[in-house]
C-alpha cells in the first residue's frame, strides 16, 4: 500500500507564539486558516513545507480534546500524524485493519472529492492517525485541509524543504511500530536496533520515551537546505538544543542537510 505523509499536527495552548516560532525558525510561511476546526473549539494555522504541511491547533474554549491531550501530555507538541492513500479501496482497507486491531474511528468526512476519517490516538497508544483520500491522487498538489490548492503560491522553501519523519516515542516501542503498521498495513523493519515503518516519501521511527511525557508524536524530521541559519534562529529564541536538533512548540525537530 502506498501512503504519503502529508500533514503533521502539533498542538499548543497559544497559536500564535507557536507559529510565529516555526514561521521564523524553519522560514516557511504560513498558508491558511480552516474555519471547519472552529466546530471542535479550536484554531489553526498550517505552514507550508515544501508540498507538506505543519500545522497547529490551540483550543479556543474550556472541554476540548486537544486541552485534555495538552494537559495529559504535560504541554505543546504532537498531535496527529495526516498522511493520504491513493485510492478509496486503500482507505477502506485501512479502515478494516483498524477494526481488526481495536482502533476506532473517531471522527469522520465524505466531501465527495475528498474523504477523511481519524483513529482515536488512545487506541492508536501515541497521537491521532488519519490516512484522507483526495480524487485525482496527486499527493504534491490539491489538498482540502489546506484550502485545496490556495497554498500553492505561498510557499517558502529557502530553508526546509520536506517533512521527512516521525518520531512516535512509547515504554515499549517495538510494540507500538507493529501496531502502527499493522494499522497502515505496512511493515516494520529494523534500522540499526530501532523499528521503523515506512512510508512512501517519509518514515515513522519508534524510540523509548526518555523524556518524563509518555507516549506520542515527540519528533519531526526536516530536510533543511541551511542547518547553520536555522540553528542561529533557533539559537536567537532559546530553542537549539544540539548541533542537529531544535525543541519548538514542545516537538525534537531533527535537522538533515
């Protein structure tokens, strides 16, 4: 099965801090706004990377999913993990591995040019899992959640170029990456002791959570064209941790190039 990795959701108290981090940081460039998240209490931002997207979402009232997911993972960070399938007949396959596994979908769309449903992040043991169908399968262009192909003129790519993996961390990671790819109906393979699935332009990776928050999307991926500017921006907000890595928006991102 061919799956994309598409979009990444982090969630934070405060949208606008969060994005202005990330806007600044990595030089991508925020593209749309979806008023559809107002229904659920929230706000968003996506931001642009190359033909990906990251976006943010900040509750806007008391009670919501995403508060409960801040305060039981003790702050910003990942959220859901947004990829898209080929066809209707692949989506509804992850569907049946879902329900084979105990996954329930929690949330579901049928706009007729496109579909999407999400898996509950508890049954998924890490964040939201959601694999979104959009016709004419072009996964660099259109894409519903990002206005449809308003962003296209938007983008920044001077520094970051692509999301190239996730990083889901859990006590027992060898678990969760088959989990995950049985779900996505994928396969697991080890990359120097750690397990690893792969999808067609990026990868989930599967470590031990180290850090005192559980289970979760801890960890981004970044082709970057200039690791040095980023780091001196990241540097100039507090947020470079190593050589290699920045901490924004409670989320390791890992810089490549």
């Amino acid at each position: 099965m061919m799956i994309h990795l598409r979009q990444i959701c982090l969630v934070a108290r405060e949208l606008k801090p969060a994005i202005d981090d990330l806007s600044h940081i990595f030089g991508i460039a925020p593209v749309f706004e979806d008023e559809a998240v107002h229904r659920y209490g929230l706000e968003n931002t996506l931001l642009a990377v190359g033909t990906q997207f990251l976006e943010v979402v900040a509750p806007t009232e008391e009670g919501t999913a995403a508060g409960r997911y801040l305060d039981r993972r003790g702050g910003d960070g990942g959220y859901m993990v947004i990829t898209q399938v080929e066809s209707r007949e692949a989506q509804e396959q992850v569907r049946a591995n879902a329900a084979a596994n105990d996954v329930r979908v929690v949330n579901e769309r049928d706009h007729g040019w496109y579909r999407l449903f999400q898996l509950h992040p508890g049954d998924m043991k890490a964040a939201f899992f959601s694999t979104p169908w959009v016709e004419g399968g072009d996964t660099v262009g259109r894409w519903p959640f990002a206005g449809d192909r308003v962003w296209m003129d938007k983008v920044t790519a001077d520094l970051v170029t692509a999301i190239t993996g996730a990083e889901l961390q859990s006590d027992d990671p060898e678990a969760l990456a088959h989990h995950w790819a049985a779900v996505a109906g994928l396969g697991v393979e080890s990359r120097g002791g750690i397990p690893h699935v792969a999808f067609a332009n990026a990868v989930l990776r599967f470590t031990e959570a180290t850090d005192g928050r559980g289970a979760g999307l801890g960890g981004l991926d970044l082709a970057v064209r200039d690791r040095g500017e980023v780091l001196a921006r990241a540097e100039a907000r507090g947020c470079r941790t190593s050589d290699t890595e920045v901490m924004v928006c409670g989320t390791r991102f890992y810089l490549d190039g």
